[in-house]
C-alpha cells in the first residue's frame, strides 16, 4: 500500500463511516462479557464483513497465571416492587445487570436488596457498568435518582442466567503480507450496551482489515477480537512462539468521541510504533496528547508485562477513564459519531501507511537495560509474563474495578520489577511516593509474587 493507492481509494471513506456507524448499532443492544453467546453473536456479525477465525477456550484451562472462568450467559433479570412492576428490568439495558451475576431468584426487603444495588451518585441520572468476574456475586446497577425512589417493602428479584463450564471465545484475522513480520491491531469484545469503550475499537479494527484487505502490504496484518486481560492473556499464552514476528502493535479504543487524540506510548516509550504515531499526529492539524506507558488500562498491560515488553501503544480519542460517560448508559449511540470514527480510521491509516514506508528500514531496536539486580531494593516479578490474577490473591477490588492505590501501586511495581529498576526508580517513573511502594513491595513479597 502506497500512498497513491489510498488516495484514490479515500473516495470510499463516506462509505466506510457508514458501515462503521451502523456496524456499531447493530453490535451494541448485545449482552457482551469475558465469555458466553454475547462475544460469539459479536464475531458472527464481524464476520460478515471479515473472514476471522472463532476460536474456543475451555474452562478451566490454565493461562500463565490465570484460568480460564465457568461461562456466563443471560436470558433475562428484574425487580419487581409489590405492586408486580417490574422496576428495573434487563430487557430495557442490559447494563442494569451486574455482569456475570450468577442466577438468583428471590423476595428480598429493600434493606436486604440495596446490598447488591449498584449506582453513581455523582451522575444520577446514568447507569453504571460493573462487572464482577472471578468472583461469583450477583447484583443490579441502576440510575441513582431511581434508586432515591424506592420505597420500603418486598422486592422479587429474579437473574436468569447461567455460569457453566462452556468456554472463551475470541476472533482472530489474519492478511499475509511480503513479510511475516507482523503489526498488531487489537480491540476488546466484553463489554456490553457501551459504545466508545470499547464497540468504536470494535468497529474500527472490522472495517480496517476489511480495507486492508484490497492491497499488497509489505508487513503482514494480525487483527485480534478478545475479551480483555484474560483474552489477551489467552492469546498470548497459546502463540508464544510467535510473537517474536509483533515488530508494532496498537490497542484500539476509545475512538469514535469528539476529544482530541490520545496516544499512550508502549512500555519500551520510544519504539517505532511510538516515533511513527507521535509524528503523524504533528504532522496532522489535529490536537493531541501524548501519555507515557502506565500499567492501568486496556491490553497493553498484558503486551507490555515485562516477560513480553512489545512495541505496543494504544490510539485513542478521549483516554478510558477521562470521560464522564465511560463505564456509563451514557457512552451510547449519541455520544459516538460516525464523523469520529472515520476521523480516527483515517489516522490509523497514516500510521500504518507510515509503517508500510519504512518497513524496509526498520529495525526492532529494543533497548538492554543493565541488570540491576545486586542492589538492595531491586525486585524481579515472579510472573513476568501477563500480569498476575491479583483477584485470587485477595489483591483487586472486583466489583469496582477501579484502582484503588494499592492496586496501583502493585501494577507499577510488576511491570518495572524486570531486574533493571529500584524501588527508587519504580518511585520517580511513577510518582508515587517512596515509602508507599516501599510498603506495596513487602505485600508482594509475602504473596510471593516479587523476589530479590
Ligand atoms: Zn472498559
């Protein structure tokens, strides 16, 4: 691919946004999660547009560190009040679920029921997202101005769902090009009714390979669909041998809201992924904003732990986390716009063109740290491949999944404990105080996850 040929072929970008935009409403009233029939509902609509493989994953099955979990599937979930109203109902969202919630039916009083009722006080009139894997619970999430109006009495609660042995399921495309080294672009399928994070990722990458597809490439082109963190786990677990080929590699998220660009730059920071993104984005008239690697977000924690340390970053618009509606009902179909989308599509073009230019030149020129590791406080992480199941080690608030500083803290000190950084190092990379990683570090030593 030149740049000739994607000039006379950007007469189909209106064409393209189009596909992207209604490819995403007909993705989005699905129930998504790690595993269950909402990925593989998911990957057969993908599929009309792109020939991707399905693959199936035990459960049970050992990755790295992790295993994979019983699968979850849904048919339906309310309360209702005593009057036979159903209050919150999962046919109308299904974000009102707790998602993996085991199955329950139940009358509960309103005090015993708000145990297990999840809302934003903040942002009272939006439902949240919440999840809660690996650890069986159930719940419901709903506005909060309609929680205020619940009165006292008997609520039926029924979760029809079902958590079974059954498997994980993820797709995977692949375009051969003159090379069989490889570019990366991965986007995560488990969330459900939300559609910058992560359906945009989801679009974009489909329409992408599906473009891609209509040229000669000089690199070859591996599109990853997999739920995140024990997808990308999964993955990597089963083509190890392979991923010496990864020479770049984008997580796509994030893409379709009206903020400015955001790249988050790979572990390695200065990587030719991380050169070519930074310099089309100058180059561009857009604005931007660069972030350096930090180990909370999306896949690039799983392809950026030390044992792999790939030249992967991540092209978004707004970051996760940044926007009011992330992990909201308000991440919906008004708030992702097409005109977005192909924005976006038309930027990860240029960086791939880009690539594409210098694919003769490049060189994989990943920098060898001295080892530090006769110093007092330099640690290596036990698990240097993926990051470690903190959940069955009692480390990770599940239900809310937000990071609470202690989680935070464990998350920098794994990723930079390779041998190469001190507790003092970990401390000025990340900014956090010396005597809290100090602390954190002691923690992971007697779960045996850190060691001299
Ligand atoms: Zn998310």
């Amino acid at each position: 691919m030149n740049k000739d040929d994607l000039e006379a072929k950007k007469s189909d970008f209106p064409e393209i946004s189009s596909q992207m935009y209604n490819l995403l409403k007909e993705l989005y009233p699905i129930c998504r999660s790690i595993t269950g029939d909402g990925v593989r509902k998911t990957l057969e609509i993908i599929q009309t547009h792109i020939p991707i493989e399905k693959h199936e994953v035990p459960s049970g099955t050992k990755v790295f560190d992790w295993t994979i979990p019983k699968e979850w599937n849904i048919k339906d979930a309310y309360i209702k009040n005593d009057k036979n109203e159903k209050i919150v109902d999962f046919q109308k969202s299904n974000l009102h679920i707790l998602n993996y919630s085991k199955p329950i039916k139940s009358k509960l009083s309103l005090s015993e029921l708000k145990h297990n009722l999840h809302t934003l006080p903040e942002q009272p009139n939006a439902i949240p997202y919440k999840t809660s894997y690996y650890n069986e619970d159930w719940g419901f999430c709903l506005t909060h101005n309609q929680f205020l109006t619940l009165k006292d009495g008997e609520y039926e609660i029924v979760i029809d769902s079902s958590l079974e042995d059954g498997n994980l399921t993820y797709g995977e495309f692949f375009l051969q090009g003159k090379k069989d080294e490889e570019v990366l672009l991965t986007c995560y399928t488990c969330h459900p009714s939300l559609c910058n994070d992560n359906l945009s990722g989801i679009v974009l990458v489909t329409l992408l390979a599906k473009f891609l597809s209509k040229f000669e490439l000089n690199y070859s082109y591996r599109f990853l669909f997999i739920p995140e963190t024990i997808g990308a786990i999964t993955w990597l677990k089963f083509n190890e041998e392979n991923i010496s080929k990864i020479k770049h590699g984008l997580v796509v998220t994030c893409v379709g809201d009206s903020g400015k660009f955001t790249y988050k730059k790979s572990r390695i920071g200065d990587a030719e992924i991380d050169q070519t993104v930074i310099n089309i984005l100058k180059e561009s008239e857009e604005s931007f904003e660069i972030s350096d690697f930090f180990p909370i977000g999306s896949d690039e924690r799983q392809f950026c732990s030390p044992g792999f340390n790939l030249p992967v970053g991540s092209l978004m618009r707004t970051m996760y986390f940044n926007f009011p509606e992330y992990h909201t009902s308000l991440d919906n179909l008004e708030f992702v716009k097409a005109e977005n989308l192909i924005k976006s599509f038309s930027m990860y073009l240029k960086i791939i063109l880009e690539l594409e230019k210098n694919s003769d030149s490049s060189k994989s020129k990943e920098k060898v740290k001295d080892q530090n590791t006769n110093r007092e406080d330099v640690f290596i992480n036990c698990i240097q491949k993926c990051e470690p199941n903190l959940g069955k080690r009692g480390l990770f608030d599940k239900v809310t999944r937000l990071d609470s500083g202690t989680t935070l803290r464990i998350n920098w000190i794994l990723n930079l404990s390779d041998g190469t950084n001190s507790l003092s190092d970990i401390s000025n990379i990340s900014g956090i105080e010396y005597n809290l990683i100090k602390e954190t570090s002691e923690l992971l030593l007697k779960h045996n996850l850190l060691k001299k």
